[in-house]
C-alpha cells in the first residue's frame, strides 16, 4: 500500500477522516505506523496528499488530511480481455489498476472455461476490491471504468466498431502479423485473449470490427505478463 | 505447458523418449492426449520439434521425437533483482525465463527481508524447476544463467563494472531520472530493485559502477508487473 485510498465514508469533515478495517490492520502491522507520522493519502477518484495521524488505537485511526495533488494520468486505453481464471484474474485486476488502464472490458471467447464465469470475483464489488489494491500499489485514485461481456457476438459486432473508431486498434495474436507498435500517441483499443489464443473466427470479428491483429514475438506468454509487456510497449 | 521440454533422461534412442512424472499427468489431464497425437517438444539447450505419442499409458508415455528447429533467441540481458518474496520468486523466474532472459543474478538489498533468504525456492533445484516452467510457457528451449549474490557490496563494486561495461547499463528507480529507453540494440545491464526500491546508498553504488537511473513514470508498480514492463519497452 504505497497510497492509502480513502472513501467518501471515511471522511467525518473536509479534512478529517477516520480508518477501520483492512487499512487500519495494514497500518499497525505493515507500515507500524505511530502517532504523528505523515503518510501519502488519496481520495478516490479525487486528489491525492498527506494525511497525519492524530490518533490511533486498535481498532481505529483517526487522520488529519491535506490533498492538492492530481493524481496521475490515466492511459487513454479500452483493454478487452477474455476472462482469464479466477487466481489470475484478481492479479490482472490489481495490475490494470496499477498500470492506469482507463477501460477495461472482460469479454468471453471460445476458450474461456465456462466455469470461469462462475467465479465470485467477476461481482462488481470483488472486482472494486482488487481495483483498489492496483491503486493503492501504483498511487492512483481513479478506479479504472469496468464492464463485462458475457457475449462475444453481439459485443463485438454492435458495440466494438464505436469504441475502436478513431482509436489505434489492436488485437494481440501470436503469427505472422506486423509486431505490436510502440509510444503509440493518441487513444488505443487493445484485445489480449484468453490463455490458448484467440480461434481463427474470433480474429476475424475482431478484425472486421477494425481491429487489426499485431503480435510480439515466437515466445507465448502468459496473460498477466502479456498484458504489463504490451502496455508498456505502447505507451 | 505449449513445449513438452525434454531432458537427456528421457532419451533412450536419439529420436526416442519416455515420459513421467508431471509432464505425462499433464498430457492426460491437460492435453487428454492420445496414442498418434503430434505434440510440439523442445530438447533442454537443444533443438524444438515435434513428437507422435506412440504409446500412452497411466504411468508411462512414449513418443519419437524430430528436432529441427532453433529455439527463439534470448535477450541479451544481465537482469540484476532484489530478490523477492517468495511466492513472488517463483512467478518471477518463470517470467524471466519465458521472456528470454539470458542471465540473472538474484541480489541482496537493504530492503529485501532477511526471512526472504531462508525460503527453500532459492535453492538451484527449486530456481531450475520453475525456469523450466517458464520455458513450457513461452517455447524455448535454453535455460536463462541465474546466480545469487547474497552481498550487494562487493558483487556490485567487484564484479558488477566488469558485467556492466560495453552494454547499455540502467538501474530502475522512481525519481527525477530520464525515461528508460525502447528498443535497445546491443546488450543490455538492468538493475530492478526491491519493493519499496532500492536505497539512495545502494543506488549511488549502482551508478559509480556504471548504471544509469531511468524511471517507468510515477506509478510505482509491484515488481512482478516491473520486469516484463521493462522488458518489453527495452527490447
């Protein structure tokens, strides 16, 4: 926890809040923090600063705060990204919020595991949750926009030409396509699929709907190195 | 598991080999392969190719084997890390092995724990075990070189100059630092320290034998999301 994020909830006057709970435990046990001690803070989706801790017992913490710094920029990216398993996808969570995705859509694809779709961590508020860790980790306070498609079809014939037009827009597909660009400027629309790929028709719908395939060399790698590789390449 | 990675063991003829163990669960498990299937199989620091499963059984596969190909070429990189924690060491290694990494030194830092030392995934059989994992992830063949140097100082002012000269030498760190590079040619030295990063001492040490500060912007990423960000932007 590098940003400790705080809510509206936990704000009892402009500048005064008050911490229980999880942050409160990362508190006394991770940073052994003591009375006085100035840690960065941040609102969600607001500004981010310093807070002093004027108080602190065991089962809650009370904080003067001070927040006059923007947070840092969002990438101005749309992810789509098939649903990886669950272990995984709580990690790519954390690491699309740490990175500042500004979209992430989780789409399904052929070799989704329909049983991936059972998971409690696709609820919105077990999504939140590892969306506030990325944050945290990175010292960011706007939640990236999540949706969720449990349609590959009708997504991506209806809805995806909007969202890719007039964007840089990509689908990462290992074969003999151009390799994947860099520093790219502007607004991007990136599909990264599942573990096994993409099959050929899902390209294809994808490509129809302006996508256009780029790979990143013979080696195979998982999602959640996939996706920190090819953002950092194009951004 | 996209290469069955096979070792000189295995052999019994030159194109001839037996399975067990983890990667013949696999094959019944994961790929529910059957006698006359082609699997795609690699030789440790050998040649890739392809293998027909000649006969398979609960305890016992066998298969002959044609290789042919070269695997992908490495990075031509010196990573140097702070060890990590330990179930983050493990990710790690398959990481820098699938990406290609050629040699790895595991380093000590005034922010590693101490506890960290004691894990028993520090022990060659343990590192080797999870590189080949990562080798199965990506296809390739060669394992990356790791060594571990349990005392930063005198690795860093003894050996590390000599490492260091004639390549491009980085030391990540968040601060007033240039952008790290993309698209290096030629060899690279990069130095990624600890959660919580390094110290200005250790630094200050990276840099007078010969690595330069580059920074990844200001958000602070989990090491495990670092490295194939780094990766990615550099080569």
């Amino acid at each position: 926890m590098n940003l400790l994020l705080l809510e509206e909830d936990d704000f009892v006057a402009a500048d005064r809040a008050l911490l229980r709970g999880r942050r409160l435990t990362h508190l006394h046990e991770v940073h052994r923090a003591a009375v006085g001690d100035q840690l960065r803070v941040g609102r969600l989706d607001g500004l981010m600063g310093r807070a002093i801790l004027l108080r602190l017992e065991a089962g809650e913490a009370e904080l003067t705060i001070e927040l006059d710094q923007p947070p840092p920029a969002k990438l101005p990216l749309t992810l789509l990204l098939a649903v990886p398993r669950p272990k995984m996808l709580k990690r790519i969570l954390q690491t699309v919020a740490a990175m500042g995705v500004e979209h992430l859509v989780l789409i399904n694809s052929f070799r989704v595991e329909k049983s991936f779709w059972q998971t409690p961590f696709l609820a919105p508020e077990k999504i939140r949750e590892q969306l506030i860790l990325g944050l945290e980790q990175s010292r960011d306070t706007h939640l990236p926009h999540v949706t969720v498609e449990k349609r590959f079809k009708p997504f991506v014939e209806d809805r995806l030409p909007q969202l890719a037009a007039g964007t840089t827009a990509l689908v990462a597909h290992p074969g003999p396509f151009p390799p994947c660009p860099r520093a790219i400027e502007g607004r991007v629309t990136l599909a990264i699929g599942p573990e096994g790929g993409w099959i050929p028709y899902e390209v294809e719908m994808l490509q129809a709907a302006g996508l256009t395939p780029v790979q990143l060399g013979e080696r195979i790698l998982r999602v959640e190195t996939a996706v920190p590789a090819l953002l950092a390449r194009l951004f």
